[in-house]
C-alpha cells in the first residue's frame, strides 16, 4: 500500500471497517534509518499528511464505519492525526452511518486513480501485519502501543484495469450515501500505481464482483454474496478449499449439506481460528460453527467434510481472518464476507471473483492450484511441490493434512466440544448474527439455524 499511495496521481480513497492512524506501514528494515528529509514518515497518519502536501493534484478521501468512532479517543495520537486530516483542504475523513440499526460497514477496499484497485480482508489498522511464516514473538509484530500480538492470517487482492473503475464508482457512490460531496471519476491516465515489486498472477482476466447491503434509504438491498456461496457450492465437482474467520451462516452450511448428501459428494477443508476474538463472539460464532459442523457431519455420508485451525511451529494458533474461496481450481473469491449470517444480508461486504467459466478466463486455472497449494505448504511447513505430492499419493487434501509430520507449522482437525443447553439456545437463535435487519431484536420470534428443515437439529 505505501507503494501504491507514493505513485498516486490523482486521488486514493480508502474504504474500511477500522482505520488506525498510528499503525506504520512500509519495511522498516529498509527506511527507519533513513534520513528524514529523504523519506516519508512511518505512521499512516503523518504519511497522509505528507502525501498530500507532497503532491499538490492528489486528494485522500478515507471512509470509515461510524461504530468504531470511540475507538480514536483511546488511541492517543489518532486524535491528532484526525485534527490534521480534517484541517487538510484535500483530505476528506467520514464516518459512515448510512446503514440500519445494528448493521456494520465491513468493506475493505482502497481505489486508486480508479486505476488500482484492494479488495479482501485486511483494515489498515493495528494487529493485522504478519509474515507467512507467522515466528512465534516476532518483534515486528508489535501494536502502536509497544505490545506484540499474535500470528496472524489474512489475505486481499490487488487489482489493476477495469475494476478499479467500477469499484471507484461503487467507494463514489458509498461516499456520497454517507453523506459526502459528490465526486468526479478520475481522468484516464496511462501511469499505474501498481507496485513495481509485486508480481501479478493473473493476467488479461474478467472479475466479478459480489456485494452485500441491508435496505437503507434509496439504497435497496443486495444479496449478491449469498446468491454466490449457493451456487459456487453447488457447481463444486471434486473439492472446495475454503479460509474463513467464522463458520455460522445458515444459508451456507444449507448448501454444503445439500452437496454433500448427493452421490459423489465433493471434499469441502475449511481453514479456521480455534477460536473467534472475544468471549462474546466465542459465544454467539463458536457455537454456531459447533451446532453446524455436527448437523452438516449427519448429512455428510462420505465423511468429505472437514475443519481446521492453523498453528504456527512454536504450536501457537494462528487466527484467520482471511475470507477466501477455492473451488474445483476454477473459482477463486476473495473479500470480506465471512461466512455468517451478517455477511449474508445485513452489513455491507465486497468481494471480488474469478471463474475459469467465463469466457476468457480458462488460463487461470493453473494460477489459482499454485495459490491453493502454497495456502497449504503455507500451513503446514511444506513446499508446494510436497504438498502436491501429498494429495496426489493420498487422494485427498484432509489425508494429505493428516500425514504431515507432527512437527513444525501444521493444520489440526477441529474436535467440537460438548455445549450446555443455554449455549445450544444461543447458537441456535442466531444472538448477535441476524440474517436481516429487523431480526436484530426479534430473534426469539425466528427459527434460527434450522428454520428451513434442509439440516437436522443435532442433540
């Protein structure tokens, strides 16, 4: 992102969950050292600022959920970067409370130039900067406040042509329903902010986009997201290699257990936390994700369905938070829906696609078996190469996960615990994950996670 921000022309405009102003951003290998004057400051607070009286054409619009406003009173020096944004002629900051009662702007994006585009899983804010190896205590690891965290798991894409465009049309469009100024598309131009040092792995490829919305003012609903999970999962022939930070949507386990109670059932390996962040989310996602797992595992007659957590080679867990979607090595999807019920219809998400389907895409194919082969050899301290070896000699990717040595960074096979009677009610009545808006208060009235019938309610 620093990269990107330094080669901006025209405007960057950030739309997220959170912002930390006080987080650094860039290598500090490489510049902390450097004399000042030659380099751009290492907080993204100050960096803004910097960036923007840098380059005179360029403004910086951030977009943030109103929620977490609070939040920047206890942050110390994020009031005073605040100040300075807001002092800035061409520095645009606002909260957006453009949504229904309860609901949340979840969104991760940045647009650059409508150019180049981010979109997945990753907020610029704190306890969000790992590498892949996850070191157990690595110093750089470490929150605005001084004190290390955790590893950490998460993934976004970058985009570049086309869709940048469009989803500047979609950050213009939220901007203006949070009640900003509108503002003009950005001139064409034949510069690219895409980092020099990243190399892309698909090239000349259609995107899709799917998002979700609750009904607000003249802004209808959309359910794109949902429609997408249904029918990703139903097209799934041999297997679906999914990364999720929860696992509670009813629709979804729905359409995992109708594909896995037919003939020929694909397997289906989903990577997550041990355990959500927060007991209230332990509470409300992990009985959800237990409720689940056990109605799918009645369905499930070729036992193809399976759950996993990360650990690092200390035996740290490691917590996903990546939202990532692999089918057949025909689909790829990266975003910021989890798989629960808000995802599904209440909080704004955006996730972007591509399918081997479409006409044009049938050479991406390859690029997205290496990407879910190195998620794999990620975790479980492999190369690629044996991990591939692995699966082909085993037949399957949970046997291929089950015969890596107990050694090192590895996967291990979720044991759902036994649940009290209150925990069943409160998993089942879907508390704190409502599927629509005017549930939020009314979830006794509701059926919850088995209202449809498809998934039986386990004991």
């Amino acid at each position: 992102m620093r990269g990107a921000m330094l080669a901006a022309r025209q405007r960057i405009l950030m739309i997220g969950w959170d912002f930390d102003t006080r987080i650094l951003i860039g290598d500090g290998r490489r510049w902390w050292n450097l004399p000042r004057k030659r380099i751009a400051p290492a907080r993204l607070g100050a960096f803004v600022v910097w960036l923007a009286n840098r380059n005179k054409p360029l403004e910086i619009k951030v977009l943030k959920w109103n929620f977490g406003a609070l939040k920047a009173v206890f942050r110390g020096s994020m009031i005073v970067d605040l100040l300075r944004w807001w002092k800035h002629p061409r520095i645009g900051f606002k909260l957006d409370s453009a949504h229904p009662l309860g609901c949340s702007h979840h969104q991760k994006i940045v647009v650059i130039d409508d150019r180049f585009a981010v979109c997945g899983g990753i907020d610029m804010a704190g306890d969000r900067w790992d590498t892949s190896d996850h070191i157990e205590n690595d110093p750089r690891r470490r929150r605005p406040g001084g004190k290390l965290y955790g590893p950490w798991h998460d993934c976004t894409m970058l985009l570049e042509g086309e869709v940048a465009k469009v989803l500047g049309n979609y950050g213009r469009t939220r901007w203006e329903q949070a009640g900003g100024r509108p503002m003009p598309a950005c001139k064409p131009q034949d510069e690219t902010p895409w980092p020099e040092d990243i190399h892309a792995e698909f090239n000349d490829v259609e995107v899709g986009i799917a998002r979700t919305r609750s009904q607000y003012g003249n802004a209808a609903e959309v359910r794109e997201i949902e429609a997408m999970f249904v029918e990703h999962i139903a097209r799934a022939k041999r297997f679906i290699y999914a990364e999720n930070q929860y696992f509670a949507s009813r629709v979804v386990a729905e359409a995992i257990a109708e594909r896995l109670a037919r003939p020929d059932p694909p397997e289906i390996v989903l990577v997550m936390p041990e355990s959500s962040d927060g007991w209230l989310e332990q509470a409300a996602m992990d009985g959800a994700r237990i409720r689940l797992f056990r109605a799918i595992r009645e369905a499930d007659h070729a036992g193809r369905f399976s759950i996993w957590h990360p650990y690092n080679a200390a035996g740290t867990p490691i917590y996903v938070h990546s939202k990532l979607t692999i089918v057949d090595d025909e689909i790829l999807r990266v975003g910021s829906a989890n798989m629960n019920n808000r995802s599904m219809g209440l909080d704004s998400e955006c996730d972007v696609f591509i399918d081997c389907a479409r006409p044009g895409n049938h050479h991406c194919g390859e690029a997205i078996m290496r990407l879910r082969l190195r998620l794999l050899a990620e975790h479980c301290g492999l190369s690629s190469d044996a991990v591939a070896d692995l699966v082909e000699r085993h037949g399957s990717m949970a046997a291929a996960i089950e015969a890596v040595p107990a050694t090192g960074k590895s996967l291990r096979r979720f044991i759902p615990r036994e649940l009290s009677e209150a925990e069943k009610a409160l998993a089942d009545a879907e508390v704190l994950d409502p599927e629509r808006p005017e549930e939020m208060l009314a979830f006794y009235r509701r059926g919850g996670l088995f209202k449809s019938r498809i998934l039986r309610r386990p004991r």
